[in-house]
C-alpha cells in the first residue's frame, strides 16, 4: 500500500505528533508497505543533524518560523510538485496529522484525485486557542466550526483513545467512521537503554533519586506544577533531583522559579532531546510526574512505563487511559498538593515502587509498535473497501 501523510510538524521538531509519525511510519514499512511525509521545512541550523528514516520518503514544504514559537515551523502549502507526486506515485491513501495546513492541502489532493482521506485527532486544538488573537471563547467557537467543516471530507477519523472518542462525538456531532489507535512505541530501544547516561550526561550525583519530567515546556502542559511539587517533595525527602526534558516558551520562567529557591543543583533543564536519547533518560529516572490536562493519549507516560518507570498524573484525557491507579502508578487530582501525596507514597516505599514498576513494563507490552500498526493498516483497508462499496 501506497500513504502519504500530510503534518504541520517533523522533524527536528520534536512533539507527540511528530514521534507518532515517526513510530507508525517506521512500523509501516516493516510490513511492507510505502510511506510518504509531506512536512515543513526547517532552519538550516535545525535541519543539520536531521537524517530521515530509512525507507521513508519526506517531501518538504517552504516554511516559515511562527511568530509566537519561532522553533515550529508553519509551511507555505503551495505546490504543484506535491499534486503531480500523488498522481505519480500512486497513492492509496492520505492520512492527514493536522487539520489545518497541510491537512488542508492533503484533503484537496484527496478529493480531486478521488483517494480516501483518514485524519488521526492527536491534538485537543480548543485547549490551544491561547496561541491565536481575540478572545478565547470566540476563538474556541471558530475553531470547532472549522473541524466540523473538516471532518466532512474525512472518510475516517482516527482516535488514539477511547476518551477522545467520545470527546469527537460530543463536541462535534460527526457520523464519520471513528476507531481507536493508540500511537505505539518501539519496545526493542528500551533493550539498549544506559540507565546511566542522564547522570554521566548532566553530572547528577548517584545518590540523587532522579524524578522526571518529558514534554514541552508550555503553559498547557502545565509544568510549573511540577516544580511547585517538587519545592514540597524536597522539603520532606532529601537527595532527590527533578530533571525537565523537552523545551518550550515556559522553560524561561521555570529556571528563574527554581533558582528563586535554589535548587540550580537540584533542577536540570536538558532542553531538547533526541528521541534515541530520551529512551536513556527514562531508564535513569525513579518516578514519572506528568501534570498536563491537553493530551489526548499522552505517550509520555507510556514511554516512562517501558522504562519501568511509575507514573504520577493528573487525572485527564491523556492519562486516564494508560494509567491504571495502584497498578502502574497513580491518577490524582490538578493539584499541586495531590501530586505530592502520590508521589510521595512511592518514594518512601520500596515495596510499592516495585509493584508499580513490574506493572508499568506490563502495561508497555500492550502498546508495542509492531500491534498498533497492524491495527492502522486495518482501518485503511476497512476505508478503501468502504470506497469501493459508495
């Protein structure tokens, strides 16, 4: 089978939708099948350590840096190259990532060379509307308008969980196909994972328990929580260490709070980390704290599970659905206090930690790369039957 995918984000920018892409795309072609990416082009300096993926073929569109994140790229979807390789390349589907720029563009090459159009909802995009200017609840409003619109010529809506399911079919009213695929991560990286490597890297010393954090660093994903967690866990336990993959406009904000209460030697910053790296940091990590309520299925989480990693989240859309309570980790209430508690259960018992520890590696094997693909190949082979059929 022949797919293009359409995204609004590759690499070397690095998010849940683009290691989404990245996983399915690398779990597509070792079943044989071709992929094709249709992405923003980057910044020469952010392209110089990019190498695509064996195997898989990226089609870059002129970009530009978005005023209010300079680091993500927004694409120019203006190319009569891209309408002339559909035709040629004889593409079965299209499988679009966003809504917006080059889901827009994938929807019409779609609908003018006849070819089914799958979209996956990776994104609560109303819990964005900050990003946009004028007033929130319009914005919203507009936004929600303009999926329903969207949805029209989608012959199949992917949702990476049951909660988001239900959540399209609330706010949207659609009738559309919609089944359920959660992205999935590749099991066989964690067999190579220095648990070592984030101490060695960033000069932690080994007698710090390192508590960990990955995502990006912006206001939606709520890190200062975390750090407002942290101030309290370090009053009560000594010789712990919280350490903040990923970057992001918050990250500012965050250094100065923790330097405010001196913990320069407490706190790590890494930035942004390559995915192959991040498998590292996870093995290294005691614990997991993930304070986000914008995920729809939250793959953080369910990397730090395969890392043997328990997990402590607020009870949201994302986590809901991959963290058990009392059996791989904890869900708790949006509150700095109710982190706390969770997270201090586990580190002050050895026996707990264990038990959640073995039940997050179990949890992980539900997720591996090599189901959730044969599952994406299901819903393309159910939409190009259905098109047969109309």
């Amino acid at each position: 089978m022949n797919i293009a995918m359409f995204t609004d984000s590759y690499t070397p920018y690095i998010s849940g939708v683009v290691r989404s892409i990245q996983r399915f795309s690398r779990g597509l072609t070792a079943l044989g099948h071709n992929v094709y990416i249709f992405a923003p082009q980057y910044s020469k300096k952010q392209m110089a350590n990019v190498s695509e993926q064996d195997g898989i073929k990226v089609f870059r569109f002129h970009s530009f840096p978005a005023p209010t994140c300079p680091s993500y790229a927004l694409p120019i979807p203006i190319s009569l190259k891209a309408d002339r390789l559909i035709r040629t390349l004889n593409i079965d589907i299209i499988h679009t990532h966003s809504p917006f720029i080059t889901g827009q563009l994938g929807a019409i090459l779609a609908r003018r060379n006849r070819i089914p159009l799958v979209f996956t909802h990776h994104t609560l995009y109303q819990e964005y509307s900050h990003y946009l200017p004028g007033p929130q609840k319009l914005t919203k409003q507009m936004i929600t308008s303009y999926l329903k619109r969207y949805f029209r010529h989608c012959h199949h809506i992917i949702a990476p969980t049951e909660l988001v399911k239900d959540y399209i079919l609330d706010l949207y009213h659609i009738t559309n196909p919609i089944t359920i695929v959660p992205t999935g991560i590749d099991l066989s990286q964690y067999e190579m994972a220095d648990p070592d490597w984030l101490r060695h890297k960033y000069q932690i010393p080994k007698h710090q328990r390192i508590i960990l954090y990955v995502g990006r660093l912006s206001v939606e994903k709520s890190p200062r929580l975390i750090l407002e967690a942290f101030l309290q866990l370090n009053k009560s336990i000594a010789d712990l260490h919280l350490v903040f993959v990923g970057d992001g406009p918050e990250k500012v904000n965050l250094v100065k709070m923790a330097k405010a209460h001196g913990l320069e030697k407490q706190v790590t910053f890494t930035g942004a980390v390559d995915a192959k790296e991040v498998v590292h940091c996870y093995s290294g990590a005691e614990l997991f704290l993930f304070s986000s309520t914008t995920e729809t299925q939250g793959l953080v989480m369910i990397e730090a599970m395969a890392g043997g990693v328990p997990v402590v989240a607020v009870n949201a859309t994302g986590s809901s659905e991959s963290v058990i309570d009392g059996y791989n980790g904890f869900l708790t209430e949006n509150s700095t206090e109710a982190l706390v508690e969770k997270a201090e259960l586990i580190l002050t018992n050895r026996t707990l930690w264990q038990e959640l520890r073995e039940n997050a590696l179990k949890t992980a094997q539900l997720y591996s790369i090599e189901n959730t693909s044969r599952q994406l190949i299901t819903v393309y082979d159910q939409t190009l039957e259905q098109e047969k059929v109309s």
